[in-house]
C-alpha cells in the first residue's frame, strides 16, 4: 500500500525539442508563461553562482540521514536528465558530494535539484555539474532504508513527476508538466517576444503607468495624490 | 495551460464507511499504516486545543493576501468535507476567520486545514469549527485574483487530491488517497490492537531491547557497553 | 544625535474614552476599520491563553540582553497604559519577569507588548499580567546599556508612537495611532454591526458567492466550471 | 575513535538530595543562580501545559529519523532519571511516543527533554509523563543506526553530561552540571528568600529606579530626560 | 483614515552634498555615527556580489503578491532616489525585475531596496541596477489593490521616510534621517579618520586590551586568569 | 560557580603536524575519518568566497551585543590558532570587523569561527583574513559584561574545547579533539585514498549499485522494480 520501496523503470520523458527550446528561457518566463504556477519555494539556491539546468526528472523521495536510492536512482537516469530528490521529512544532510555527482555525470545527468542538503561543492563547480538545494552541508548519511524511484514527489512545495521538465536559474527552480512542454515552450517564446519592445520604452522613459494604461484604473480603485 | 482559474465540481470522495473508521484512530498510527508517508510538515497546529478533523478533502489553491476562492470553495462542500487550503506562494495573511466559518459550517464542513493564517480563533473555537493552520494573523485580505478549487495542491508539503481523507489531531495532519482509505483504516486497525499489548509488557517493566529482539542486532552493528 | 539615551515624559495619550470604545474590538476587526494596517508580525503570541489588553503605549528601546530600560520606563507608566518594548536588534532573552510586572501592575500598567523574550510566565498569569512576546526564555539580562523610553519605536514590524492605542487578543497586535483612535473605535463599531446580519445569513446556508454577489466578477475573471 | 556506538553503564548522578532542592525552583531561579549559564535554546517547550521536569541526566544521542537508541536507553534508566536527548543533524521526526513513555515511566524515569520531534502528545499527557521538545510531529522513525548512550551531548545548544541535573519549566530547561547542584540549589535558595522583599516593595509602588539605586547611573551614562 | 491609497508628491530629500559625503563611508561606520541605531535587519542581502547603493528613499508600501504600487513610484522617482520597498505582510514574491529596473534607471534610480523578493538577478548585474532584499524568488505578481508611495513605513525593521538617505553595502543597509544627513556625514568622517591609527596601532601588535586600557575595569568587573 | 569571568591562559593545542595534516582534507573527509560526528550546523557560512580555516581553538563565550571577550581572546592567540566564538544567547549583531581582525591577524590567528554576525567583509576579503559566521550585520556592539575564554564551547551545536583542531571550508566547519587529532587525519589520509579509485569508476559508468554491492540488500530491503 505504500508508496515506498518502488523504482518505476519506464517513465513518459517530455519532448526532447521541448525540453531544449525551454532551456533557452529564464525561470521567471517559463513560470510567468504557465500562469504563475510550478515554482519551488525560493530557499532553493544554486551552490555555485552561475549553475543553470534544464532536463527532464527523474525523482527521488529519500530519508532523512539516508542517500541510498541516490544509487538506485543512478541506474535509472538517461542522458538529459535532471534528479529531483525529495524526502520524507525535513533534513538538511550533505546527500550528494562528488562521488555520486562522478557517476550521475557519467550517466548524462544534468543535474541535481534537490531539498536536502550537498556537499563537495568545490568540486561540484569544477566538475561543472549545477546543483540546486536547501543546504550545504557536510554531513554524511547511511544507506539503510528505502525510498522509492520515478514516483511523484514533493520538492520545495512543487509536485513533480517523472519525466517533468525542470529548469533552474538563478531566480529559482520551475517544473513545466511533461504533457505541457511545448506550449509553455510556445508560450514563452511569446512572451519573451514582447518584451523587448517594452523595454526600449521604459528605457526611454516611457512610465509604465502610461504603456500599461493604469492611470484610470488606479484613479478608480481610489489612489490619491496629494503634495 | 494555466492550472488556476478552475473549479472542478464532480470529485470522488473517498467512501463513508472508511473515512469514518479512519476518524478512529490518531494521525500517528494512520501514518504509520501507510507506510510513513502522508504527513504535513509540523509547522501545521490546531488554533485551539482539542481540535480534531477528519473528513473528506475540498481542496482550494488561493494567492497570496487573496481569499476569494474561499467564496467559491464554499459551494462545493458537501457535509463531511473538510477544506485544504494551500496557497501560490509563502504568505500567513488571515485567509479565514468566523463569517467563513458560519459559512463552511453551515454546509457541513467538519474543519479547515490551511497553510496560511486564521484569525477570529476565539469564535472558532466557540463555535466548535477545528481548523489547522501556518499561523495566526488578524490580517485581512482581498478578492481579485482567481486561484483554483478542487484540483491537486500541496498543502504544508503533502499531495491532497480532492476526495482525500484529511486526519487532523495534536499530533499533526495526513493525508489518505481515497482509493487507499478503508486499507489503510483496516491497516490502522490492526496496528492498533497490537499495540495494547506492547504497552502492557512495557508498563511491567519488559524492556524493548528484549521485546523487539533488538539485543543481538545492535551488538552486530558494533554497540559497545563501557563501565 | 542619536535617538538613544532619551526620556520623554510628556506624551499625549489618545482620548480615554476611545481607548475604552477600542477594548470592545477585536484586533481583527480594529484591523479592518483602519483599513488593515497596523499590525505586528503574527509571531507576536499572547504567553497565556485568554491574555488581553487594551490600553496607551508607553514605548521602550532596549538593548540585546539589557534591560535597564524597563526600569527607566515604569517611572512613566500611568493607570491605563500598556508597555511597548523594542530592541536595537534581534534578541530573545527574558527581559521581563514577575518582579518587572509587580511594579508595572502597581503603576496602572494594563500589560506588556514586547519584541523579546520574557520569563515567570506562571506567576504573569496568576498576577493577571497579561504579556504578548515573540519568546519565552529564562536567560536574564544585564543593566549597563542606555535605550530610549517613549520614542517612535518598530515593534514586531509596526511604528508604535508613545501614547498609540495598542490592543493584542488571541489573532495578534494592532497598533492605532492617537489621532485616529475615536474614528477606528467608530468605524470598528460600524463594521461589527454589519458582521451580525450578514453571519446570521451564512449560518442559514447563503453563499458568499451571492450575498456579495461574486460570480459575475467571477466570471469576468475567467473562472471555469469543470465537472 | 567515533564517539558513536557507545553505551556508559556507570554513571556518577547529581546528589538526590541536591535534585530534590532544584526541583522546588524555577528555571529562571536556578540559571542566575548558576550565574546566567546553563540554559536550552527557547524553541524547547512543553509538549502539554503544566509540564515541569526535575532529574538526573541519562543523555542519547541520536541519529536523524532514527529512534534506536531511545530503546537502549530505556535500561540505563533509574528511578529519578530524565531523559535527555539529542540528534547528530537536525530533525523534527516523532522519535518519541506513548509506548516507550510507558518504557521509560515504568523504569522510573521523569520525563523526557529532546532536541527534536515527539508524537501521541495527549496520551503523554493522560499518562503525566512530561516532555519538553522542539517539535509534535507524528512522523515515524526507524532503528538502523547506531548513536550512543551517556556520552555528553549538545541538546538545543547546552551542553549535558550523564548524570548534570535538568530542571525544565514553563520558562525553559536548565541543565546543573552534576558537581555544582548543591552549591547551585543553595544559591537559588538564597536568590529566592530576596525576591519576597522586592516584591513587597516593588508591589507597594517603589520603583526600581530607586529600590536599585539606577538613578546616578544612569545620568552617569549620559540618560536625558525631557518634555 | 487609512494610509493606503496615497502617493506624496513633493517630498524633502536630504541635502544632496551629505548624500554624496555619505556615499564615501561603508554602512557599519555610518551606523556607528549615528549611535548604532538605523540599521534593517541582516536578512537583507545584496543579490549580486559588489552591489552597493547611496542616495535618497522614495518609499512603497506595497500589499502581498502584489506590485501595482511600483509603477506608481516609478514617476515619483528623481536622479539620486533609491526606492524603498516594504509589504503590507510579510511576502517573498518577485516584485520586481528587469523591465522595472529599465524604468526606475531610465528615471535617474540609483538602486532598490526591499523586504520581499526580486527576479533577473543576472539582467540586473549586466545592468549593474544593485537590489537589496530579502529573497530571490521568480513569482511574478498582480497589479490590482492599493498601497502607498511616499508614505514613512518600516522596512526591514527600520523606520524609512521618504527623502532618507538609504546606504547600503556587503554589511548591510542603514537609513539616516534627512535632517541628519550632514551631521551623521560628519561624524562618520571624523570616526574614520581616527581609524587608521588604531589599524597601525594593532598591526604592530598593540592589544586593544591596552590601546582601549580595559585591564583595569576587566579586573574591576571580576575577571580571572587562570593557569 | 559561574564559568563566566574566566581567562584559561595555558591550554593544551592539538600536536602542530596533525594540524597541518588535517589541513590537506577538506570538511566532509574529515567529519567521515572522525565516524560523522563534529560538525557545526549548516548555518555557519565563509562571509567570502575561498575562505578556508586550519588551526587549533582560542575559544571565547561572548555576552548578546558585546564584544569585550574578544579583545581578552586576542591576548591569548598563539600563532597557528583560530579564534572560536559562541554567545549566551541568539544574537546577530556584528561582534568582529577590520580592527579586530587586524589585531587577530597580528597575533597570528587564521581565522574566525562565530556563532553571531561580524561586519567589515569586503576589508576582512581584503585583509585575506577568514571568517565563518551565521551572520553578516553591521551591528556594533558594547563592552560591558563578562564572558569567558578558553573555557569549553557550543558553537553552533558543537562543543568546542579550547586546543581542538577547527577546520572550516566551503562545505562547512568541522571539529577535532586535540587528542584524536593525528589518528583522524590518519583516517582522513586513508579515507581520501581510496577515493580516486571509486571516481575512476563511477566516470567510467559503473554504477554504485555494483560497486558497492547493493543490489542484494535492496531486494532483501523490499524494494520492487515495475515498468
């Protein structure tokens, strides 16, 4: 009855092409373009400034104290993917140092996002493997219990499922659902579009008050000058 | 694309028999039966003590410093419902206090679980409406921005689908995928009954080290007495 | 220069009369009469259920783990007034105990209202000293560093004036500025004379939905209905 | 070399007759008689209202999620004994409920103080077996790892050695070391027989001010009143 | 009665040449000048390395999830302002970001300062716009309820008026009153110039033991060396 | 009774090679070699970038807002140590800066490890002097009240002896028993080893679960592969 103890081996990935055209978009566009949903919370940070991923997950929910499906979750990744790992209860533990980073990378990982903590993060950046977490920190765990592998998760307060498209920036970390990369993708693009011209506007000093046109609504919702 | 803007009104409540069962026994031992998985985070508190839920979940996603989807929760509360609200971003703005109360009573609702702020708990306590909130906070806020209700939330970092058991005691609050309700109450049930008997030997001063035959298991992992 | 090392002795208080309209509020509804501004952050706890105060802000400015000014500012209590302490930064000892509110009590103070910590919280409530604190904690503090008594102090995040209207219940700490405090009580008592009719309403079964007529605005939004 | 996996059998515990005397103090009485040292950090609180601690340290060390040790300490309890539990990470998981109180109760122990998470709240306080923890969550624990038993250990920032006296109350939780408990019971005693005077004073309208002889200090440091 | 709807017009900012003279000296000197008080609190942090501002507050009081008052500001900003941002409650959504950062430069803004959330943290280094705040977070906002502009709020802790001077660095963010600009400017200049012998002093291996003759109170106050 | 008001001058420093030699590995290795115990929380941070600590332990118990202690520390600074700061109670102020650091630097100190706030970062950057600390804030602090040096420590959540060996890097602070501290970095030497071997593998592809033999225990744990 549990949700613990599984790996699920085939799971639905996002379109490639759709994952690669996200990944030329901020995180603050991508969220803006699904209506303002899919980010984690913003105690998610990169280690090392300029870390950016964008791939399709493979999750993980672990223990506290405990990285033993970090191995399991290992075998399951595919070139291109980002692990997302979640766990049973708040713990800030250093999962993930530069072994496990060694074999992710070597299996075409892009990634790690995860809400725990790491560590080896000098060697992370040299390695240039971007990690995204709540925590550095260098205490080790034990490998004794399981979790499980590819099934939905809770990660910073976003739900993700296996094969979701997950892009990290600086800004923060945003899940587009796997059935949703293209049009998000679309959408983004779009909005990406338009701003260009607004912001040679405001540049020119053009007030967003006049190019938004919220004088007359702010007028009606009562704002009142005074000197 | 967007997930907001939506009110889904035909869900499956988990069955009654099973809900009613599972109101038997404590959020401890529901969790336990489930395998260790379901809980809230513990930041999630009864606003008076005694308070205790247990129903079938009406979910809400609101914005933050935004309530009016709890207006249109209300329509769709059937009694035994109770409403798990959670919200787009981090915010313990008093999302709800005692005329939505009357109001979510009056429909039948058996309690509130919200990952926000309350206020008004002195009357909801009079008035016997059990709520589980982030925090209390007499702030008010507004009506102007669509969220969602009756769709997949994360609530205090647990998935709630609409239809999901809520358990809500002193201990803390879970959540049973309706599908699982009457196996896990069946599960709890059983944990259960073992555990007088656990507690009589303990009370006669049996030690668990002995009961649980954990002696030889600890001396293999190296345990060593010193004088 | 500094604004520390300064006794104000005469403060205008807000009108008695006002003060006593105000304590038949809740902080809540005071809140919303102000047209919700005002209040202290919600980690402001009350350090016995059932604490309540109404009354003239005294103001203070402590030093981390100095309380020498509590001493300084129980000259300037009057009958009716409620001490508001602050600090020059962040810090949680117990700057208050039973002997402090022996002298408070038996200069006329309502209560205290106090972003630190404070300790003898039994004997608080078996003098009825009602104290509203953001910790509790036994460390005791020194007496070597000056503040300030009745300067415009930030408490828990909101401006407090000496002679402000302060009023704490079970939803938190509003503060009301002297000049305002007939207008509040007024516009509080308006509010709370609407709050009977429309709560009878709910409790007979009508939506908000319709009795503040919200599904055209609704509407409007693009709220959808699924089943 | 790991101070993990260790278990003292023989402990040298606090005189009974120096517990005893503690235990009629406050919290706050005894850490300024130990000269403002010995406390917990404020987040340790009692679990139910009216919980009160006074016993001899038999300390744990625990490992995150991991509640193994608990059971092995329950046969280093003697009558008197207060558990005193700490974590090698942090954690809020419910190391802690009503079967191993009934262990721990039937040993004779006191109570417990834990660094960390304890569930089955109201069935501990049924029983009366006093806990005063960081967290109530009813999160579950394994028993896979080895941590130790009466080593010192850091729990909520102080540091416990097996057999130091922990007084725990309202107001917090204050370890003696073991050497010192008569010296301390006698100083808080003494501390205690003046606070009856002060009150007395304090109470009869005297201020502080004068009854500390603050006034010339005061101006010393520079103090400015004015109108 | 309210304080939310209004936009000040004509504000008196500080005398433009001790804005400049401020701008010479790092936070923690200016804080000290002043009497060690003005400070917000640490969680402001700059969002890129080397971030520094100095120059005059035009403040927003703006409501959760919300940032329609930013515009508002935007046309009330002038060559030197600095914005000064606070929240109705306390809310980490990203309030601002590269198009508002185009407008407030084009209108002469020398940089931002917080307590909530920003986003394109990389767009604002390539503009070198410096952001002070207290999260990074790519939630976009809504434009639909009233705050303020140019009203005093309290930012981080700290009272700002509008026309402050607002100086902030790695250290952290100071608000000076506009009528003590010159004054603080001054002093801090003057403290600044004793330092550099201090410095000398101590590089060549003077204590401050004896540079500050603290021997004698330190024996005064009790202490003891021991071997 | 106290521990406060005590000046420790003759203290016994971990051997000066076993130093040195700990010195090679980084933070997570050595809290490895030592059975994963030792370590600070994860809120101790480098207030710059790079900042690396070895040395062995001045140690020094602050009062909340004041600094005195550190000027009795420098006194007893040897060259090779590192100053380890804890406080009586939470408290962020900035109780080190330039001056301090110039004075440490002076006596031959490598660094600081504080559980408070220290200020001057850009010029302790500069200075190349490095600090770990739980807080940036320009604060300044008092010299008043009595603490302590070369006593034994918490700092945050660890005891620290004064002599022990401190190691502090990008993953954190780790520390060593004076007495263990050629065995650990012994262990450490043998741990970091064998180290190359496993990444050769793991690049190579091959995955933990075989290198580390997982596979049995993971099905004897339960775990279920589905498609």
């Amino acid at each position: 009855m549990s949700t613990l103890g599984i790996v699920k081996r085939n799971i639905v990935r996002a379109d490639a092409a759709a994952v690669e055209k996200l990944g030329r978009f901020g995180v603050a566009t991508i969220h803006e373009a699904m209506g303002r949903v899919g980010l984690m919370k913003p105690y998610m940070r990169p280690v090392y400034r300029g870390a950016r991923i964008c791939g399709t997950a493979v999750t993980v929910l672990l223990q506290p104290g405990d990285n033993w499906m970090m191995h399991v979750a290992a075998e399951q990744i595919q070139a291109g993917d980002v692990v997302v790992a979640a766990c049973t209860s708040e713990n800030e533990d250093g999962f993930f140092g530069d072994l496990l980073a060694t074999s992710f990378q070597a299996r075409g990982a892009r990634g790690l996002v995860i809400d725990g903590g790491v560590r080896d993060v000098d060697e992370l950046e040299r390695m240039g493997f971007p990690v995204f977490s709540k925590a550095i920190h260098a205490k080790g765990t034990i490998k004794a219990t399981l979790g499980s592998v590819n099934i939905a998760v809770v990660c910073a307060g976003a739900i993700v499922n296996p094969g979701d498209v997950v892009v990290a920036d600086v800004d923060g970390v945003v899940v587009v659902p796997a059935a949703l990369a293209q049009a998000v993708a679309d959408a983004a693009e779009k909005r990406e579009s338009f701003e260009g011209e607004k912001r040679a506007k405001l540049a020119a000093g053009v007030l967003g008050l006049d190019m938004y046109k919220m004088r007359e609504p702010l007028a009606a919702a009562g704002l009142k000058y005074i000197d």
